[in-house]
C-alpha cells in the first residue's frame, strides 16, 4: 500500500486539489466494452453536482489502447493512466498512490475490489454481462453478493449494482453517498479492514 506522502505526491504530479474518483472498468474487452459508457454516463451525472471531481483511470495492460480511445469521450478530462508510459514497477506504483489517494472508486466486479480495500479506497461495483450469461448466473448463485469484501465480512458494505441494476443514476446515487456520507464511509471500512485482517 502506498504512504500518505506518495498519495500527496501523486495529487501534486497531476495538479489535483479535489475529490479523485477512480474508475476500474475492468482488464478484459469483453467487460470493458460493456461497461466504458456506463461508467462514462456515470461519471457525467457526478459532475453535474461536483464539477470538481477528478477521475482517474489506471488502465490494466491489456485494455490501455482500447480505454484511451473511449474515455477520450468521457466528460470531465479523465486522468488515464496508461501502463504503456510507464516501467512495469512504476506503473505499479503509480497505480498505487492513486488508489491511496482516491476518495472513492467504481470498479467492476473481480479481484480489483481486494485492492481497493488494501488501500482503504470506498467502492461501489457494478457489473453486466449479455443477457443469456446473467440468466443463468443469476439462477445459479447460491449467495446475494459478488464482491469479496462482502463475502468475507459476511455483510453487504459494499453497494452493488449487477445486470439489470447496472445503471448510471443507480450507481451514481451510490458514489454520491461515499463521498457526502461518513457514516458509509466509516461502515465500509470497516469492512474492508475486517476482510483483510481474515485473509490475513
């Protein structure tokens, strides 16, 4: 995990004084594709409210050239982190220090979420797949919740919008209350904290 210095460091780089909203939309095209213009709708209704808020977007390697072409829509100016301008342990760093210093992040379902709690970075997770795929995932789940911290601390902390809840007042909705509410913050958190401490 990144030190409060390297965030610090990380916001003077890029000249960012306020709120920074990571956006992970995953590391395969197939999510990606789905996803980019949800989180892009997303991003445009936040700032609606909060002009100032800065997305950041550290892309996984193998989706860099396909997110730079699609974010380019985005509104907002998004920050893209590209590993392609990066070594392979500076982009690792880099990638690090913006999830220290995010105030919140919206990432799809997976692995990031771990991540994400290591740093201590508040989430909301959403996710689609095509319409056949979520039919049969959602007959077969045999538990109400995706992502691992939830798992893990055995409690819905993290908001969760899956298949048809994937949609961009839902999920703005949901970052909105991390940034504004510290009482979600504090609870998330938590959770996260527990989670990592079970996994040792």
């Amino acid at each position: 995990m990144a030190s409060a210095a390297e965030a610090q460091g990380f916001r003077a780089r890029h000249r960012i004084d306020g709120e920074i909203l990571l956006i992970l939309p995953g590391s395969r095209r197939g999510e990606v594709t789905r996803l980019a213009d949800r989180f892009g709708d997303t991003l445009g209704l936040l700032l609606e409210n909060r002009p100032g808020l800065q997305a950041v977007i550290p892309a996984a390697a193998p989706v860099a050239e396909m997110l730079a072409g699609l974010v380019a829509d985005w509104p907002g100016d998004p920050l893209l982190l590209d590993p392609r301008s990066f070594s392979a342990n500076g982009f690792a760093a880099e990638k690090r220090a913006a999830f220290r210093a995010a105030d919140a992040a919206l990432a799809a379902s997976g692995t990031v979420s771990l991540e994400l709690a290591a740093a201590g970075t508040p989430m909301v997770i959403a996710y689609d797949m095509n319409w056949l795929s979520w039919q049969i995932m959602s007959r077969m789940a045999r538990v109400d919740t995706v992502t691992l911290v939830n798992l893990v601390a055995g409690r819905k902390a993290v908001p969760e919008f899956l298949g048809p809840a994937c949609k961009p007042a839902f999920i703005g909705a949901a970052i909105s209350t991390l940034l504004t509410d510290d009482a979600a913050r504090r609870d998330q958190i938590a959770a996260m904290n527990e989670t990592m401490e079970k996994l040792g």
